[in-house]
C-alpha cells in the first residue's frame, strides 16, 4: 500500500489559530485588570458596583460662585499726614464680595450706615502706609471687619471680602 507523504495542514493551522485567539483575550483580560484595579486604587470604586456597604459619605461642597455689589459713589476724606505735614486725600471706590444675593441686599440696605463707618475708617488710615500693599491689604481687612460688624449689629450675614476697584492717596 503507498503511503502519503503529504503533512497535514489543517491541523497545524486550527493550533495556531487557537493560540493567537488565547493570547488576545489574555491581553483583554490583563488590560482590564489593569483599568479596575487602577479605578479600585485611586478611590474611584469599581465600574459597575455600588458602595452601598460603606458608611455614608458627606456630600462634597458644590462650588458656588462669589456676587459682588459696587458701591458707586467714591469714599474720600482727608487721611492724616506725616508729622502734621500738609493736608492728603484718599479716593477709594470699592466692591463687596459675598455668598449670597442675600447677604449683599442686606449690605445694600444698611449701606449709608456702612458707608458712613468706611469714612471714617479711611480718614483715620495713615496716608504712609496707605501708599504701601501691605497698608492697603491691611486697610481692606479693617473695612472686611468694619462692615461685617455693621451686620452683625443689625442682625445680617457677614460679607466675605471688600475689594478696591480704584485706590488713588495724594
């Protein structure tokens, strides 16, 4: 009987197939290993999956932008100069930073009050020290202080910052 010499090729081929189909899905799986356990680590939680058995967790604080009132009228006064030298002014128009609608309508409201208390706070301010970053910076924190004092008095919430829209001594 004559034997055939001929290999068999749709087996070897059916192997080889096989294991680019294995290979594939080990590369599949460990990507995904990856990706979850990356997630897991990074405090994300897994895809999918509910952490309804941990204690609850406080909400995270949603941002909520600042509102600001412009008081339009300028603050000027006289400041006291150096060693009774000549007379200097202050010009400062300002800008009040708040939370809420609310609490810079109350501001609105007391403002004649509060304007009036800034007055008299600049007119006290050293004109020298005004004329420095740190004067100014320590001249707002004064005011920040001034009208939220005013606030309280009159039962309202404070206001957050007191920012100068223009600052000219002379």
């Amino acid at each position: 009987m004559a034997e055939n010499n001929t290999p068999a090729a749709p087996p070897a081929k059916k192997g080889k197939l096989k294991l680019i189909i294995l290979l594939v899905l080990v590369v599949v799986l460990a990507v995904g290993l990856s990706v979850v356990g990356t997630l897991w680590f990074l405090g994300g939680g897994l895809p999918g999956v509910t952490g309804n058995d941990e204690a609850p967790q406080e909400e995270a604080e949603v941002f909520q932008p600042s509102v600001y009132l412009n008081i339009d009228k300028a603050l000027v006064t006289t400041v006291q100069a150096e060693n009774g030298g000549r007379q200097r002014y202050a010009q400062v128009y300002v800008s009040l930073e708040a939370d809420t609608p609310e609490t810079l309508a109350a501001a609105e409201l007391h403002l004649p009050l509060v304007r009036s208390q800034l007055v008299s706070l600049l007119g006290n301010s050293d004109f020298t020290e005004l004329q420095t970053p740190q004067g100014r910076a320590a001249l707002a924190s004064s005011m920040l202080a001034t009208i939220n004092q005013v606030l309280e008095q009159e039962g309202e919430a404070p206001l957050k910052g007191v920012l100068f829209r223009n600052f000219v001594v002379q």
